[in-house]
C-alpha cells in the first residue's frame, strides 16, 4: 500500500464487500471466551462429579496439616497393589494458583481403573471458577495424558496448577485458568510434569 490512507480504503473496501468475513468470524470477544470457559468448566465439573459417584469416599479434612520446615519434602511413591486402595489426600493454596503437593492427612478411596500412580489433589481456591469450588478434591493419574476438554494437572517445580485443556487450531493442546488468568503449554513439556484429571469430589 501507498500509505496509510489506501491501507485504510483497502480494509473499508475489503469490509463492505464481504471478504473480509472469514476472518472476522475468528476474532472472539475476550468477555465472551471467558464466559464459554467458565460454563465449560461447571459442564465438566459435573460430569467428574458424576463419574466419581459410584466410588464412595472418605471425606478430606478442611485443612491441610501443617509441615515443619525440618520435615523431609512429600514425595509420591505408587503403590503396587492392584486392589482397591485409598489415595492420599496431597494439597494447600500457594500464590498465583498453585497447589503446593503437602499431605493433608486425608484419604479417599481410588476409582476403579486409575493407575498406581494416581493421586488426590486438594484444589484449595476456585482457579477455574465456581464449577470446581476450592474445597473439591480431584483424582490425578499420571498414567493417562491430558486430552481437550477436559482437565489436566501442571507441575510447576514442586507445585501443581489443575487447568483446563483445550486445543488450538494447529493441533497443540494447552491449559488455562480462570483466576487468575493464566494459560500454559501442555504438548512438549516433559511427562512427567503433566497428568489428566479422572475424577473429581465436591
């Protein structure tokens, strides 16, 4: 284009005459992504919720149990037994909606089918809005990979962020938060810092 002008005539032209649609129909507004989000994510609390009746569990204390700072850090050992078990309830708030992976004395039963590996986590503030309320406790399997539409387990250094998962138009899937607002790649990252949400309790 010559100038600024013609730019700006190319675009009205380009406008009125339609062509321009296409591409138009792609740009969403933020407000309204945010309230497809916050719905998507109510829609698959209450499937996990569903999924996770069958398998009746102990409830969680409210709390998680203080640490002292000379406490060895928790570390996640899978069990090797192929009968039902109970998952250790890990899990307190940090900043920024992390979860910090502390035992808080709590168990739950383990849905069937989940690997050994799996575990219980503590969300402790509602990061994805009022479909999944901060005292939910949610089934983490690091033997199953994320999939869109669903909910994932990030790992942060020594902490966990539960997201959203979706999928972008060239196939890689990422996660996101609600509060705070956060998004965050999922296809790449070592396995071993990623895991799909099975099941979740309110």
């Amino acid at each position: 284009m010559a100038d600024d002008a013609a730019l700006r005539q190319a675009v009205l032209t380009a406008y009125h005459d339609g062509s321009l649609a296409p591409f138009l129909e792609h740009i969403v507004d933020p407000e309204h992504r945010w309230s497809r989000s916050r719905n998507r994510i109510a829609s698959l609390a209450q499937e996990l919720s569903k999924l996770s009746a069958a398998h009746p569990s102990i409830p969680a204390p409210s709390l998680p149990v203080e640490q002292s700072p000379d406490e060895e850090p928790v570390v996640l050992r899978p069990s090797s037994s192929t009968h039902a078990r109970a998952l250790t309830v890990y899990g307190a708030p940090l900043p920024d909606g992390l979860i910090d992976f502390v035992n808080t004395g709590g168990t739950i039963d383990a849905p069937r089918d989940v690997s050994d590996a799996a575990f219980a986590l503590r969300i402790g503030r509602a990061t994805l809005g009022g479909g999944l309320p901060g005292h939910a406790v949610v089934v983490v399997d690091p033997g199953r990979y994320p999939v869109a539409g669903g909910l994932a387990a990030v790992r942060e250094g020594t902490a966990w962020r539960v997201v959203a998962v979706t999928i972008d138009r060239d196939g890689v899937l990422g996660g996101y938060s609600v509060n705070p607002a956060r998004e965050v790649p999922i296809d790449g990252r070592d396995a071993a810092e990623v895991a799909a949400v099975v099941a979740a309790l309110f």
